[in-house]
C-alpha cells in the first residue's frame, strides 16, 4: 500500500493508494514508515488493529493515531528492526 505522494510519483500504481481518495485497509499489524499521517491517510487506516508509526517529525500527525511511535530516522530504525527479526 502507499500514500499518495508516493503515487503521485509514479512510484506505485493508484490502486494501492490508501486514504479518503484510495482504500482503506484493515490489517492486524500496520506499519509506517516516513508517513506524516494527514486526515486523509488516517482515515483510510482507522480499521487497523494496531499501528506501527515510523517518522523523524515528532509533531507528525500519524504518533496521534499509532499505538507504537518512534521517532527517528527511518533509514537507521528499519534496518535495526530487520536485523533483530533475524
């Protein structure tokens, strides 16, 4: 799934776009990572159970709806993640 500045970009089709102009989703786990979390973005993930957020922004709108938050450099925090997973 994706934001739509990341469709915007042409990086990913619009069908994965989520938020009021996309889907909305409803997974066990959601994890975010660089995503400010407008209005628009929030509301299309209200059906997850929990919420992972990931932003170096603390006053980012996402850490209000995220069950989970940690601020920092997502470049630094993902791969540290990856590596405990391991």
């Amino acid at each position: 799934a994706a934001t739509r500045g990341v469709v915007q970009k042409g990086w990913i089709s619009s069908r994965y776009q989520i938020g009021l102009s996309g889907n909305s989703v409803k997974p066990r786990v959601l994890i975010t990572c660089g995503v400010s979390g407008s209005l628009q973005f929030r509301a299309g993930i209200r059906g997850a159970q929990q919420i992972i957020a990931i932003n170096s922004d603390a006053d980012a709108p996402i850490f209000s709806c995220a069950d989970y938050a940690c601020c920092g450099d997502l470049y630094e925090i993902v791969p540290a993640l990856i590596r405990q997973l391991d």
